[in-house]
C-alpha cells in the first residue's frame, strides 16, 4: 500500500488503522488460499513460529513467543507494551525483508531496537515469497474481485512458486468443486544481481461469479533499477510515475 500505516487493538478508528485494514484486505486471496491449505491439512494461516521452523530451538521458547507467522510467508511481531521501540524480534533461518521499509535482516538473529511507532507494526517478509493481493483500494472481498485485477508482491531470492486458490467465497460450493487455482513461479538468483521472471499460470476451475478475464500488476523487489521489462518475450515501456503506470495498459515504473 501507499501508505502502510499499522493498527494496534484498542486504538480509535483513524486513518492509521484504516490504512492497515486496507492491508489486510488486499492480502485477502494470500490469507484465503492459507485457510483453504488450513482446512486440509489442520495447520491455519496464523501460527507458531515453531510450526514452520520446528528444528530452530530459539522458536519453541520464550524468545519468540509474542511472534507469529501469517502463512508461510509474513512474520509479525506486535508491540504489546507503551514503546515505541521493540527489542528481541526473532528472525528464524533464511533472509528477512522488513516490509515497510526494505531493509534486509539475515535469520537466525534477534533484533533489539526496532523502531515501531504507532505507524509501524514490525512486519517482516521471507525473502522468495510471492504474495497475491487485491489492488489498492479493495476494501473487502467483493470489491476485490469486481477490480479485474490481481496484484503480485515479489520477493525474488531464488526458485520459489505460490499456488493461489479462489472461490465465491460466500457459498459451500466449493466443497463440490466450484473453486479455481493458479500458480505462479519465481525464478530468480539466490544471491546478488540477474534476470528475474515471472510466470503466470492459468487460472483452472470454474464457480460462479469467476472473472472472466483479469489483468495483473506485479511489484517485484529489487535494490536496482531493472535494465528491461519484457512481457511474453516483448519489451515494455517504462513510465516516471505510479499515477502513469496505473494509467498505462502495460509498462514499468522503479
């Protein structure tokens, strides 16, 4: 989001937390896919560090238990006392992404120190994640899926893929099949610069009110500038605003 402004419970509605719900709203099919995985396999989309880094002593402890995982992919660390900054945010194995501002935190650390106002919930990205979000401005699940669009939060570190899953969500009918799925893979290097691609996967299945075609806006992190954008083999235009590129049928802006 523009304006990544966190909400903590208790706080009055403002346009703080209304930013941070918006958040939440867009990362709805990412949230909805791990609820769907949830119902299958008993592990829910909000957990335990030690349900995804069992071998990691620090996660089974008091050091990481005011810290959880929202799937598989976002680490959260709450502020649960009156500071404005928070100390022993534990980081498990693998690269870190500090959502709000990018900077990168290698696993298996404790960070002490972490600035967290009230406009900033300490929030962290596992480095290879692809996460699928309604575009800004969706606030619920409706307006979501009228957009026509679906957004793509990269994080190229490697090979990495996410299979999304939709359906009307306000029916049992999946539970006869009405749902669709579509996978997206990353390739990418595992360390310093290279070609990074994306592929789109088709959308397969069918339920009522599936969007009969949609476009995509993918927000792909890197610490540079990118030489080229090609869609489908054919280079795209760069433009110098966000405004422009929303604007554009197709483009990059960096």
């Amino acid at each position: 989001a523009k304006d990544k402004q966190p909400y903590r419970y208790g706080e009055p509605y403002t346009s703080i937390n209304r930013s941070y719900l918006e958040l939440h709203e867009r990362l709805l099919p990412y949230l909805y896919t791990h609820t769907l995985n949830g119902s299958r396999t008993g592990l829910g989309p909000t957990r335990p560090l030690y349900a995804n880094y069992p071998k990691d002593s620090a996660t089974w402890g008091d050091t990481a238990k005011y810290e959880f995982l929202a799937g598989d992919d976002f680490l959260v660390a709450p502020v649960y006392s009156d500071t404005t900054v928070r100390d022993g945010i534990y980081l498990p194995e693998g690269t870190w992404v500090d959502y709000w501002t990018g900077r990168l935190y290698s696993g298996k650390q404790t960070v002490n120190g972490y600035k967290a106002p009230l406009d900033r919930l300490p929030l962290f990205v596992r480095a290879g994640a692809v996460v699928p979000m309604f575009p800004e401005g969706s606030l619920d699940w409706q307006a979501g899926k009228d957009s026509g669009r679906l957004d793509l939060d990269v994080y190229p570190s490697g090979t990495s893929t996410f299979t999304n899953y939709e359906d009307d969500g306000r029916s049992q009918a999946w539970k006869s099949g009405a749902s669709a799925s579509q996978r997206f893979d990353v390739a990418a290097p595992a360390t310093g610069k290279g070609p990074v691609t994306v592929t789109l996967g088709s959308v397969n299945g069918s339920y009522a009110g599936k969007p009969a075609s949609r476009g995509y806006g993918l927000a792909v992190h890197t610490n540079t500038a990118p030489s080229a954008v090609a869609v489908d083999g054919a280079e795209v235009g760069g433009v110098t605003s966000t405004s422009a590129l929303d604007a554009a049928t197709s483009g990059w802006f960096y």
